[in-house]
C-alpha cells in the first residue's frame, strides 16, 4: 500500500505499489548528425511485483521497449520532452 493523500481519503482511494521499475539495457543509439540529434533506445525491467500486478493488463515480466531523445547543446547532450 502507498500513503494516501488526504484528497484520496475523501474518496475512499488507495494506491497500491505494483512493482518496481528498473533500468534494463539500451539497445540502441541512433544519432542524426544533420540535425544534432540522437535517439536512444532501452528497455525497463520490473522487479518485485506485487500481487496487485493481476489488476493492470500489461505484462510486467518483459522488459518494457522505450525510446528517449536528445539534442546537443552548447552545453552537451540534453534530453528532449518529445520528439521534434
């Protein structure tokens, strides 16, 4: 169980934990020289799931695909919010 706000207690709400959410690998660094951008591919793997985990349709004994973009900068390599 996650404390529960005040708000949630009104409502009678409560957040439960389903698992943790650990970096896995990155599988990929696509860079774009013309444009000074890279894309980084990785995945996340889930440990200690809880019994709650039953209650949510996603898999979490895969690892899960994500992808994060960047830009350099002047100062170096930033990650960007979305994708341009």
């Amino acid at each position: 169980m996650l404390p529960t706000p005040e708000e949630d207690r009104k409502y009678k709400i409560q957040k439960v934990r389903l698992a943790d959410e650990d970096m896995g690998e990155i599988t990929a660094i696509i860079p774009d020289k013309s444009n000074n951008t890279a894309i980084v591919e990785y995945t996340t793997v889930y440990k200690n799931i809880s019994p709650f985990a039953v209650l949510v349709k996603k898999e979490l004994g895969k690892p899960d695909k994500k992808e994060a973009y960047f830009a350099l900068s002047d100062n170096g390599w930033v990650i960007q919010k979305q994708h341009r």
